[in-house]
C-alpha cells in the first residue's frame, strides 16, 4: 500500500499494533486498552482541531494537529496520520493564525474518516 492509497484502502494497520504488542512483550490487555483510548480519545481531538480553527489559534491548532499525528501513528491510523501530517503542513505554510480558518474543509476531510477508522480499530482482528 503506497502513502496514496492510506485513505482509498484500509484505514488502519495492524502489523503498527502487532508490532507494538511485540516491542511490550506481547500483552494484549496493553494494545487493547491503548486502543480503546485512543478511540474514546480521537472524537475530542479533531473537535479541538475545529475549535482552535474557529478561534483563530495557531499554537492550539498546532498542539492539536501534533498530537492527532502522534496518536495515529502509534496506534496504525494511517489515514488519519496522513490527513494529520498534511493539516499540519498547511498551518506550518499560514503567515498567521488570521487564516486558519482557510483550513476548515481539511479538518472536515479528517472528521469524515473519524467514525470509519474507530469501527475498523474495534474490529476484530
């Protein structure tokens, strides 16, 4: 799967939590729990996303990219991880905070894989 297919194909990938539950001595309660917060989690993060958007704050919206791509990463999201990078990219480009707002339909793009990518995390393997 090519870095052009992360949102076409499957959204997650699981070899990232196999590898996980492998580098943590294979606990699955682990993976499981970081799972499950990482999915109670990911609603409340692209919200501050929209939030910071509509306030027109550059450093929260920063803080808040960072750590949808961190999350994403760790947890195999793949899709969000890129959605996440590119977002954070186009803030890092932004002259100033006055234009976040320009960057409402990228969020939106990350909201419509939201629910996709918590069913296929809670699926089972």
């Amino acid at each position: 799967m090519s870095e052009y297919d992360e949102c076409t194909d499957s959204l997650v990938d699981r070899t990232v939590l196999t590898g996980l539950q492998a580098e943590l001595g294979g606990d699955q309660a682990i993976i499981n729990t970081f799972v499950r917060n990482y999915v109670e989690l990911l609603p409340w993060r692209v919200d501050r996303l929209h939030h910071a958007l509509e306030n027109l704050d550059i450093e929260d919206a920063m803080d808040a990219v960072l750590s949808l791509k961190t999350s994403s990463h760790m947890v195999g999201a793949i899709c969000m991880n890129r959605l996440a990078r590119e977002l954070e990219i186009s803030i890092r480009l932004l002259p100033n905070g006055d234009h976040l707002d320009e960057l409402a339909a990228q969020v939106s793009e990350i909201d419509h894989f939201v629910p996709a990518t918590i069913r296929e995390l809670q699926a089972p393997c």
